[in-house]
C-alpha cells in the first residue's frame, strides 16, 4: 500500500487466536510483506495485517473494517467483538459532531441521516442516558424515548434529514449510488448543524466510501470543518446520538407512512415485507411503490412479478436498479435486497 490511513483496529490475541491469524496470513490471499518485531505480516487491497511478537494485532487501511467483520470475527476471533460500554469509554476532549443514518437496508420508508453535536457536559449527560449505537437498542420504544430525551437535552444542537421515498428514488435515479446519496445527506445535516454550532472543528462519521464523496457535497459553510471517517464510529459520543435519533426518525417516518396508506409497513426486508408490498401494489396499483420503498432494489421486480407487472409501470423514476440486483440478473440463484 502506497500510504497507511491514520484509522485502525488495534487487538490483544491470545496464543490460540495468534495461531490462527498466522495461519489465515500464510495461506490466504494476502501478500506477506516484513514488518520489524511482527511474528507475521500481511496485506490485500487497501489493508494491512500485522502481528506482533507482544501478541497485538493492528489492522490498518480503508477495508480494515470489512476485513474484521468478514475474516477477523469469524475466522480468528470466533465471535463479535463488542462495541465499548459507552459507560466505559473516554469523555471527548474537544466538542465536535458526529453523523449516522438509518432505514439504508430497509426496502420501506425513508433513508434519515441525523447529526449531534456534543462536548463535554453533553457527553456527561449522554453517559447518564446510557447513548450507544442505535443498533445495540433491540426496543424501538427505547429508541425512540432515548431520542426524544437527546432532541431536549440538544435543542438546536441537532439536525435530522429525512430523505422520504419519492425523493429517494429521483437521488438513486440520477445519483445511481447508495453511497452518493449518503454523502449528499451527511453533508446537509453537517451544513444544518454548524448553524446552530457554527464554530465546531470536527464532524465524524462511519466509513461507508471515499472521504472525499461527502468533501465535495459540503457547500462553502462546511468547507472548514475537519471531517474525519472511522469505522464503527457509534463508539463515539456524538455518533452514536446521532444513530439514536437517525434511527427514531426512520421508524416515525414509517409509522405515519403506514397509516397513510391503511397497513403495516415492515422494517426490513423479510418475507413480511414482501407480502405488505404485494397488498399494498395490488389495492393501489405498481406506482405506490415510488412513494413508499426504495425501488432499486432487486425485491421491486420481485414484488412487480408477483402482481403482473413490471418496472416499465413505474414511469421514469423507478427504472434505476442496483449493482447487485444487476449482479443477481446473471447469478438467478444469488438473492439480494
């Protein structure tokens, strides 16, 4: 790798998970490269491995994440490692904000990316709400009463974006990236913020693509800011607020989505969703789905089979398909959202 990113994972092996880390080194599919003092060294595209004599791993580069949730936990760890107590981890040195967003796997409702602010009397107070990554939250009742305390404790110190199905769709159609839309929607809740906390150095957020996507899509306010992108970010204060209230946005939004239209909308994509999407095209007609899921998913063509249609009923708007649905057109025995 020509530089090393400033992002890494940093473990304690024990000698048995040391054994299998070599292993997995020398037989996989890495390049073995010297690193002084390691007892093994390895890299693949945009990640580098090394263990050293002590025992500690590192894991540095922009797929550092992927390749710890992939081959790491499975493989070497032989388990999910646990996202840090928010009772346990550092209070923030300097204020700043972090960004999140929820509803990006859900075929219903929207895609909402929220921002919070925090310093370190708000970090005091987060440790007190117990805040941490939405995803840890199993209740959504939890969820969202946890987020209707942070919007009072925050007040103007933060910002929601919901970005709901029509419009959804018409950003994919012309944007033809998830990703890009995530960019476009952490630069507006960034931009939003800093009117409230215009004087805040520093933005964080999960790794999800290039730094620069989300660069690019800040107007001349948030020009300034220093943007950092780290993965697994909820472990951080304001992340994982803004994980919290991203995540109530997208399950309020749903809720009054559903009783627009007169049934349950599931999270997700089960086969649940599948049967609510099939009633609700067959009593409103294949257009409904603009309005309601995002429809570059490969379930849309399922759903639309189903009920005798297809996308040419969705007009313009509903023609954008994503890379793994094309992929899925090819490989008929592969399934993807």
């Amino acid at each position: 790798m020509s530089e090393t990113p400033h992002y890494a994972f940093r473990f304690v092996l024990n000698p048995e998970e040391q054994a299998r880390l070599i292993a997995e080194l020398r037989d996989g599919n890495y390049r073995l490269i010297e690193v002084p003092h390691t007892l093994a060294a390895a890299e693949r595209p945009d990640c580098r491995i090394c263990l050293y004599r002590t025992g500690k791993c590192t894991v540095q580069g922009r797929q550092s994440s992927e390749w710890v949730q992939f081959i790491f936990e499975p493989r070497i760890f032989k388990g999910v490692l646990a996202t840090p107590d928010p009772e346990e981890s550092p209070l923030p040195l300097q204020p700043h904000m972090g960004v999140d967003e929820s509803g990006k796997g859900d075929f219903f409702g929207p895609m909402v990316i929220a921002a919070a602010y925090v310093d370190r009397d708000l970090a005091e107070a987060f440790r007190a709400l117990k805040v941490r990554d939405s995803k840890l939250i199993s209740n959504d009742k939890t969820a969202c009463a946890m987020a209707a305390e942070l919007r009072r404790l925050l007040g103007r110190r933060c910002a929601v974006i919901p970005i709901g199905p029509r419009a959804y769709n018409r950003l994919y159609s012309s944007m033809g990236s998830v990703n890009r839309i995530l960019a476009w929607g952490h630069a507006r809740a960034i931009e939003n913020l800093l009117t409230a906390v215009p004087d805040c150095p520093l933005a964080i957020a999960d790794q999800f693509g290039p730094e620069q996507q989300i660069r690019h899509a800040l107007l001349q306010k948030g020009r300034k800011i220093r943007l950092e992108q780290r993965p697994r970010a909820e472990s951080d204060a304001a992340v994982a607020a803004a994980s919290v209230l991203a995540r109530a946005g997208f399950l309020e939004a749903l809720h009054r989505l559903g009783e627009m239209h007169g049934q349950d909308l599931p999270k997700g994509a089960s086969p649940a969703v599948r049967t609510a999407a099939e009633r609700l095209v067959q009593s409103k007609g294949p257009a409904i789905l603009l309005d309601t899921a995002k429809c570059h998913f490969r379930t849309t063509d399922q759903i639309l089979a189903a009920c005798h249609s297809s996308r040419a009923d969705l007009g313009p708007g509903g023609q954008a398909v994503s890379k793994a649905a094309r992929k899925e057109s090819s490989h008929p025995t592969e399934s993807f959202l």
